[in-house]
C-alpha cells in the first residue's frame, strides 16, 4: 500500500539532498516552500500522487534542478512561466494533470532540455519558439486540446527521437520535406487529428523511422510509391484517412504489423510462428466514412 500523507516541510532542512522521489503514493495538498531550501535538489519526481492546486512558480528558483516530474496528479490551471527559467532542466514532465491554456512563450529558453512530457492535459496552444530546442529529444503533446496547424519549427528539431501529437484537433497539412531536418526520428504520431492533404512523399528518408501512425485525420491522394522503402518499419498505421492505393509488397513483407481499415486500401496478413507474411492488395470498394474523432 503506498503512503498517504501531506508533503513533509521537514524535509527542507536537508539541504544536502539532491534527489527527492515520492512517485506512486497518495500524497496530497499543496508543496510546501521550504523546497526552496534546497539548493542541490537535481531531481524531485512526485509523480502519481494525489498532490493539487496550481503548480507553485517558486519551483523556478530551484538552482540546479535537472529534472523536474510532476505527473499524474491534479494540478490545474497554466504552467507558470517562471518553470521556463529552469534553464538546467533536461527533463519536464507534467502529463496526466488538468493544466489549461498555452504553453509559455518562455519554453524556447530551455535550450538544454530533452524530454517535454505535456500529455494528457487541457492545453491550447503551442508556441513557435518551441522550435529553439535543439536538443529536444521526445516532444508528447498528446491528448490536449491544441488547434491549428503544426508549428514548422518541430520539424527542425534535429535531434527528435520521438514526436506525439495524438488526439488533438491540428489542421492544416505536413511539409514534404517531413524528413530532412528529423534524422534521427524513430517514433511519428500524429493520429485522431484534423490534418489534411497528401501523405509526404519523402517520409522514407527517415532512416531511423520505426514507427507511424497517421490514422484517423483528412488526408487524400494517394500512398506515395515511395512507401515502400520503409523495409526497416515495424508499423504504419493509416485507417481512417481517404487514401487510395497500396503499399508496395517489398515493404509489406518486411512489417511487424499494418492497420489497414477505413481506407481504399486493404491488407491481408498471416502470422504464422515467427514468420509474417503480408498480401497487399487493392479491393475495388467504396470505404466507410472515417470514424469519429474522439
């Protein structure tokens, strides 16, 4: 049974401490300020607790803080603007809280950071300057509330691992070019979104991309030949759009898994033991509307 408790203020009189976890517990009411009193604290992780209120902006004068992981609890209202001062951060996680409204402008400060974990949210907007991370590695977004088109500046994140931007209401297409500035993306999802257009028809030139997931958005056209390419992914996931075509066998045959419903395209497939095979073929019938957006 985990600990049910307020935060100890005690604790600010360590201030040798450098590291504080108390994830996974049901500890609740606000944080107490004496945190303050800690001038090492590198990382403080209170993830899945019961604590609420707004989170405190005296947390953007922790001086050495690395990692800062705030998830899973009931914090509302907007990220304070001061969090972005925390320019030794690398990690920042807040998802699977009820904050509201845009992302600070101030984001663009954190020029060291790697993981931004915003998910599950009731977020807005995303700033332009969210394209000066440059050495943002995993970007979650998903499960907000944010419009518009993606900003461009995501794209030029070179050293993007994994980009998630499910379950929000962005409009607008995705630059062909998608792969140019993202070599070492691995992860691209973009599902249950309102984007439109063709597919990028340079996506193959991700030469790490394992995994992509565009289903359930607006786009048309035509799976771009140059799909199959993509011999090195493990899945591609594309119902729900209005895609004609077929992916071509020599990538099909390579691929763990393939969702194929909702589309003028179809898939067969055998898992056999270890072994998958796959028949890609293009049925002449009239596909279902797309499923509602969530």
């Amino acid at each position: 049974m985990g600990l049910t408790a307020s935060f100890p203020p005690e604790l600010g009189a360590l201030s040798f401490l450098t590291y504080i976890t108390i994830k996974n517990n049901s500890f609740h009411g606000p944080l107490p300020i004496e945190i303050l009193n800690l001038p090492r604290l590198k990382v403080f992780d209170i993830g899945n607790n019961e604590f609420s209120g707004e989170i405190p902006a005296w947390l953007g004068k922790l001086p050495r803080i690395e990692r800062l992981l705030l998830y899973g609890n009931r914090f509302y209202d907007s990220i304070p603007v001061s969090i972005f001062n925390l320019t030794s951060l690398l990690t920042l996680s807040l998802q699977n809280n009820q904050l509201s409204g845009g992302i600070p402008r101030e984001v663009g400060n954190m020029t060291i950071l790697e993981d931004l974990f915003l998910d599950g949210n009731q977020l807005t907007e995303i700033p332009s300057e969210i394209g000066k991370l440059g050495r943002l590695k995993r970007l979650n977004l998903e499960s907000n509330l944010i419009s518009g088109p993606v900003p461009g500046g995501i794209f030029n994140l070179s050293s993007l691992i994994a980009l998630d931007l499910t379950r929000n209401n962005f409009t607008g297409g995705l630059p062909d070019d998608i792969c140019e500035n993202l070599p070492a993306l691995k992860g691209l999802y973009l599902s249950v979104n309102h984007l439109s257009g063709r597919l990028p028809s340079t996506l193959w030139r991700c030469e790490n991309i394992v995994d992509v997931g565009m289903a359930d958005n607006e786009f048309t056209g035509s799976i771009p030949t140059n799909f199959g390419n993509l011999t090195w992914a493990k899945q591609i996931v594309l119902w729900g759009n209005y895609l004609s075509g077929t992916i071509p066998i020599k990538a099909c045959k390579y691929m763990d898994y393939i969702q194929r419903i909702y589309n003028n395209i179809s898939y067969f497939w055998l898992n056999f033991s270890k072994m998958l095979f796959h028949i890609c073929y293009y049925p002449h019938f009239k596909p279902p509307p797309p499923q509602h957006k969530l």
